[in-house]
C-alpha cells in the first residue's frame, strides 16, 4: 500500500503557507504574516516531530525495526526537505517581499545601510532605550555550561584585536547574550520617516550599531545570532498511574530544558564562536542547522502596521446569524430549531452569550463542558466560574495535555476549581480532543430539557477569529441525550455509551465510519451511486487510507479536502484512481471537519472535531455528529461544494494551484462563504415574503 511520509506530507502542507507568502495576490503585509506563520510551523514541528525521530534513532537497533520505517532515513529526508525550504523562504524574503516594501517606500534596513544621520539617530536609540537591557555572558574558564532557552533568539558576540596590550587581557573572547525581544517592546524599531521613504530596523541591528560602545577594548566586533528549539514532546501518553496534574507540571518543567532538537545559527558566525557554543551547551553537530542573519521570523507578527488598507486583507467583521437573536433569550431560539454557527464569518459571541445567559438563568441547574484550548482572557471561562459561583453544578472536562497549552489550562482549572466547578482531568491514555457543551434546564412544566453546542473548533474567542470551523446549537432529545452521555463516559471512565446519533472515538468513530464506507463499497458494486466527500486537517491512519483505497477499486468516488497532513496517495492506476485530493490555505486557517457519505440517495452529513489519525481515532474522546436538519444539511453541503469549487486558493496534491477551468469564473470559496452568509438574512426573508403575502389575503381594489 503507497503511501506518504507523515512528516514529508506535514512540510508539503507548510511549503503551500509559503506560497502565499510569494503570491501578489495576497496583501503586502499579510504575506509577511505568512513567512511568520511559516517560521512559527517549523518552530513546532522541530521542537515536535524532528525531536521525535532523533529520539527514535537512539533506541536499540530490534526496537528500531518493529518500526517498519527507519527513523534515520525518515530523518535525513526530512531534512534535506526542510533545507530545500529554508532556501525557498530566503529567497521569498529577499528577492520578493524586500523589494515590493521597497517599491511601497517601506525600506528594512541593516546596519550597513544607515546614512550618517540614520546611524546616529540609531545609535542615540541604543544608549537612551536598549543598552540597559542587555547583559552578555562571557563563554570562558569561568562559565561551565551554557543553558539556551528554547525558541530564544541570542546574538553572539567575536571579540579580537585589542585596541592595547595588557597583561593577562584575552586576543579574542566569545560572549553570548538573549535579544532583549520583549523588555524592548517588539523585534522592530521604526526610524524617523523621510519624506514618504519609511524605514525600519531590526532590533538586532541596533544592537549591531551600538556593540562597538559595549567593547571600546576591541578594534574587532562581529556579532550573529542562534536560535535554540527543544524536544517539546512530553511522552505523557506512556505514563499510566500517579497524579496526572503532577505529572504535567513536571513535564513543562522537563520542557525548558529539554533535548536541544535544532541549534539555528548564522553561516557567517566565526568558526571560534559556534566551537565555543557547541562546548559551553554540549550541542551536537547533527543539532546545527544553518540558518540566516536573522532568527525568529514569526517575529513579524509585530511589524509596523503602517495604516494603509491596500497593506492588508479588507476589513470582514463577523456576521449576525441569520436565525439566533441579536438580543434576548439564546436558550429559547435553540429551544424552537437547530443553528449552525459559522466562525469567523459568524460571530463566536454566540457561543458566550449562551453561557452568560445560562449562568444567570435561574432554570438552568447544570452546565457542562470540555475545554481543550482557552483564551488568554477567556470569557468562556469567566462565564462558567460565574454559574459556579450562582449555585449551577458545573462540570468542566480540562485537557492537561494539550500541546503547548498545558500551562494555561492548568492555570484556568485552578481558577474554576476555586470558583466551585467540578474538573475532570482525563487520564493519561486519553486526550480529550471533542468540543461540547451541554446545558439543563428546568422548563415552566417542570421538565428537565437539554440544550447542547457541538463544534469543531476550540471554545476560545481568539482562534475563533482566525480558524473556520462549524458549531451546531440544539436541543435535539437524541442528540443532548448522546451528549449526555459521552459526560458521563467522561466523568466515570468506565462503561462505555450505547450510542446511536453520535460517532464517538476511541469506541464508536473508528467502526462506525468503516461501516459508512463499506456500505458506499456494496452500492458501488451493485451499479449504483456511490461517493465520499472528506474535508479534515489531516489524513494519516494506515487502516483507513486502505478502506478508502479499497472503495476506490470498488468504484466509490471519493473527494478529498485535505488542509495539512495527508499520506494518501491519490490517481494512482489500480487503488486510488477514484481518488482526488486537494487542499485549501488563505487568510483563515481551514478548521473545520466534514465527512460526506451518498448512502444510497439518503446522503448522510458528519461535521466532527476529528481527524483520520491514528491517535484521533483510538486514543482520544472525539465526536463526529449528523447534520439531521434537512435545511442545515444543505446549508453545510453547499459551503463544502465552494470548497469543491475553488480554483483560487486550492492546491492539488502536488501542491499545484488549481485554474478554473476554460469558461469558468474565478472561485475563491472563503471569499464566497462570508459573501453567501451575509446574504442568507436577506434570502430568507425573500422566500418568506410571498407566504406572507398569501396568509394576507387579496390585496382589496376597494377605498376606504
């Protein structure tokens, strides 16, 4: 069975990031956004999946064969790959974007570029707002070891020719000290204007300007830079007893100073400088990776706005929702029908005005939720110690691991524990990855009613900004009942829930999606329509590549959105030639997961948190839930079909755009999306209007 490296799938996906980097089309400021985004993903993916397979590389060699795959291959072809790609990002950055900020009058300079009052204003800067934030560390006799925090970026400095002998005085001397990035304020320093010229300057550089200040003693001062990634991994999922929340925090310790992964330094450092780093921190040779003058591109982040709007992508305020109320009881309108929420078109606030409304409503008796990534200042969060605090029992299930967000939702589980929530940390053989939340009420007829949000996105007011992704509003009895029924599975971690809605993992995705399949394989064989449509961030799982190829050879067409990682081989004679795959990267991070099955004419819609991962399907709570409103389901469809549609943004599995086609106009589906949302108010009120017209009767001829 063909398929594709994970790893090599995963820098394919980043290599398209680039390439809205590179494309004009794509706001001048914003395509520095995506080098950021660039930079910031293969930060992750050393400190995760590069430091993975070293330490794979290190276990016994029979260990090492039960792997199927050599880690050492699989190492080395990835970082030829990431090589080729940190060339390609170079260039993007000097031979496209510095020139197009140069023919918009933006001009980022180094310090060999200053004039003479440009230098000395910088060097003015240096002494009155930097110097006192640097302290460098001599790397000699007296300095045994040199620790290195992780993603940090530190400019080294080569002392030679002493300006006057003295006694016991070093010829050349090597210190090392972090850039002072956030005591200063950002990574960026913006000169005084010229006219319509604008200039900035990295703070690197005024550093630069102001080093020969710092060592009068020297004729000789060259400074670079390093940049230290760590095995971020936390092996978490090996450990089966103890205090998890203990465990945790040990880890993120373990983290800070864990095994160095990628030693970026500048090619141009002195070779007497990186020998002394490589001896002072212990970094091996197969650790260092050349990289460029400057480290850190996410950094660009915070480069200077500059308020032009042609500079970046028009401005696209999140949409009301076309059928839930701007104002009044959230709780009620669910009550009546099922809502899709569509964010960021859409806005999230929804999403927290349910919670506020739930935590003041005096029916309500109990709100439950899973939290897997929060807000720095989450609302969420606050709205939920809040109904604590009123008396609901709240049960917040807090995912410890993860990644990168331990902290933080250790941090919050404190705080809604102490508020009187009950939290439920998972064990450590599971990650709680599903987004729910569910509410009971008590009605005016003394019923307890149910009301639930299922969702593909995080509940977190930050990324619902940037991440598309789908949440459902309901108070279906079978579907809050299921709901209902995962918490439990939750809070009890024992019996496992009979469901029969909800395609729930690590017991019920896995099977009930090989059953949707199988069944698209005997419609096939029998003659008649058969297809899968598949939209997810990531397909990796061995098992479920080999059902979909064997669908394919049945005769099952098969359409593949895939965003990030994606092993399947598509068109290949014999297994896959039923198969296309494309993937789509814009302004928006593609978040969201639909599964799509014909089933015989009564075509069945899956919106779920899960991916097709191993570690989705089997070793994390994950729901995929139905679409069962006919007008929803629609609705959903026809926002996958602009997906399908797409000949703007969408890549096939090459990583070739895809054109529109002879005749056909341009489709860019997440500029449709917010287009047909805005407009769904209006259309709804436009089919309304001739029922209305008729329940009114004939328009009377008669005055008066």
């Amino acid at each position: 069975m063909k398929t594709l490296s994970r790893d090599l799938s995963w820098l394919r996906f980043n290599a398209r990031v680039l390439q809205e980097a590179q494309s004009p089309d794509v706001p001048l400021l914003e395509r520095l956004k995506f080098l950021a985004i660039f930079s910031s993903n293969l930060d992750e993916f050393f400190k995760v999946r590069v430091a993975t397979l070293r330490r794979l590389t290190n276990l016994k060699k029979k260990t090492r064969a039960k792997l199927g795959d050599s880690p050492k291959r699989q190492l080395r072809e990835v970082l030829v790959e990431v090589s080729r790609q940190q060339e390609e990002f170079g260039a993007t950055f000097r031979e496209q974007l510095l020139p197009e900020l140069n023919r918009h009058h933006i001009h980022l300079l180094n310090e060999a570029d200053l004039t003479d009052q440009q230098r000395a204003w910088t060097t003015r800067y240096f002494e009155e707002k930097v110097r006192d934030l640097l302290s460098p560390v001599a790397l000699d006799d007296t300095l045994h070891h040199l620790f290195l925090k992780d993603q940090a970026v530190y400019l080294t400095f080569f002392l030679s020719q002493p300006r006057e002998a003295q006694a016991g005085a070093h010829a050349e001397r090597v210190l090392v000290m972090e850039l002072p990035t956030k005591r200063h304020g950002g990574r960026f320093v913006r000169l005084p204007d010229e006219g319509e010229e604008r200039y900035v300057l990295f703070l690197d550089d005024v550093i630069r300007v102001g080093a020969p200040a710092l060592f009068p003693a020297y004729e000789r001062v060259e400074v670079n830079a390093i940049k230290l990634s760590r095995d971020a991994e936390l092996d978490i999922e090996e450990e089966v007893s103890g205090d998890l929340m203990e465990k945790i925090r040990s880890s993120l310790a373990k983290r800070a100073t864990g095994f160095p992964a990628r030693l970026l330094y500048d090619p141009r450092m002195p070779k007497e400088t990186l020998r002394a780093i490589k001896q002072k921190t212990g970094i091996t040779d197969d650790a260092l990776v050349e990289g460029s003058r400057y480290h850190n591109f996410r950094d660009f982040f915070g480069f200077p706005h500059f308020d032009e709007p042609s500079f970046h992508y028009p401005a696209r305020p999140a949409l009301p929702h076309p059928t839930l109320p701007r104002t009044g009881s959230l709780l009620a309108a669910i009550g009546q029908r099922d809502h899709l929420l569509h964010p960021p078109y859409q806005s999230f606030d929804y999403v927290t005005r349910l919670l506020r409304e739930a935590a003041a409503d005096p029916r309500v008796s109990a709100i439950s939720i899973t939290l897997y990534r929060v807000a720095s200042k989450s609302a969420v969060v606050k709205a939920l110690m809040k109904a604590a605090r009123h008396g609901k029992q709240v049960t917040v299930v807090v995912e410890l691991k993860a990644r990168f967000d331990e902290e933080s939702n250790l941090f919050w589980a404190d705080k809604l524990q102490r508020a009187g929530a009950h939290v439920i940390f998972t064990p450590p053989e599971l990650k709680v990855h599903s987004k729910l939340l569910l509410i009971a009420r008590r009605e005016a007829d003394e019923t307890t009613r149910q009301y639930a949000y299922f969702s593909t996105g995080n509940f977190n007011e930050s990324t619902s900004q940037l991440y598309t992704d789908h949440g459902l509003f309901t108070a279906h009895e079978g579907l809050t009942r299921e709901a209902a029924a995962v918490f439990g599975y939750l809070r009890d971690q024992q019996a496992v829930p009979q469901l029969e809605l909800l395609l729930v993992a690590p017991f019920g995705l896995r099977t009930g999606l090989n059953a949707l399949i199988d069944y698209e394989i005997k419609q096939a064989k029998k003659g008649k329509e058969a297809y899968i449509i598949l939209k997810m961030n990531a397909l990796e799982d061995r098992g479920m590549i080999a059902k979909l190829y064997h669908a394919s050879e049945a005769g099952v067409r098969i359409e593949l959105i895939v965003r990030g990682i994606g092993c399947l081989v598509p068109g290949q004679a014999g297994y896959s030639e039923n198969i296309s795959q494309r993937g789509l990267v814009d302004r928006y991070l593609e978040h969201s997961r639909v599964y799509v099955f014909a089933h015989g004419g009564e075509e069945k819609v899956f919106v779920s948190s899960a991916d097709w991962m191993t570690r989705n399907l089997d070793r994390r709570v994950e729901v995929a839930f139905p679409i069962l409103d006919a007008g929803l389901r629609a609705e959903v469809r026809y926002l996958l079909d602009l997906q399908r549609q797409d000949n703007v943004k969408a890549r096939d599995f090459e990583n070739c755009f895809v054109l529109p086609e002879e005749g056909k106009k341009p489709v860019q589906a997440q500029v449709a999306t917010y287009a047909w949302l805005k407009g769904m108010k209006r259309r709804a009120r436009a089919a309304a209007q001739p029922a209305a017209v008729a329940k009114r009767g004939p328009v009377s001829k008669k005055k008066g």
